[in-house]
C-alpha cells in the first residue's frame, strides 16, 4: 500500500456517520461520530485453526478451506511463498483451488490488516 492510500478499516454497518478520524502516537486508530464517543477500531493477527483437507495432489486442483479468526475480504493466502487466489468466505473461513506445488510439505500463510499467521 503507498503512503495516502485509503482502505475499508470495519465492516459495513459498524459506524452510521462518522465525522472524525484520529490516529495516535502509538498508531491506533479512532473513528468519531456525532452521537457516540471516538471507537478504537483494532486489528487482529489472523489465526489459522484447521486446513482441509490436509494433504493435496502436487498437480493441484484441490479446493482447500481455511478455517479461523481474523479474516477480511483483502486477506492474502501465500502457499509455498506463492500468492494464491482466495475467496474470501467470511471472517472465520477463506476457500482457495490449490496450484501445482512442488513435491513435500509446503508453508502455508493468511497475512491480514494485523499481520501474518
């Protein structure tokens, strides 16, 4: 992302009109609205809890589902240090068709807003 860039920071609905926005010294960042008090919104590391299926053909074509906490619409998913294309399911679910890997095991990695798992 370059220096000015704008991005979807909270889920839609979760602010009804903000008016103001703040970040800290520390690089936390708050929204204002006109009825409500300024709301921290925080990132999460994303975590994964399962992979299934666990094991995949090199010659790819599988569909994978990644299961856990954390996810958002513009999580990455990296598998043997290869971007891969994801569906973004929900926070708790993103679904991808694997690609031909080499032989052995294989990292697996989501990176999100608040880092990589």
């Amino acid at each position: 992302m370059t220096n000015g860039s704008l991005v979807q920071t909270a889920q839609p609905g979760t602010f009804e009109s903000p008016r103001g926005l703040s970040i800290t010294e520390s690089g936390r960042l708050l929204v204002a609205e006109t009825d409500r008090v300024a709301q921290e919104i925080r990132f999460a590391e994303p975590e994964i809890t399962a992979i299934t299926p666990p094991q995949i053909s090199v010659q790819g074509g599988a569909t994978v589902t990644i299961t856990g906490r954390n996810f958002a619409p513009d999580s990455s998913v990296f598998v043997a240090g290869v971007t891969i294309a994801v569906q973004f399911v929900d926070s708790q679910t993103l679904v991808f068709v694997s690609p031909a890997l080499p032989s052995g095991r294989s990292t697996l990695t989501v990176q999100g807003r608040g880092g990589l798992t």
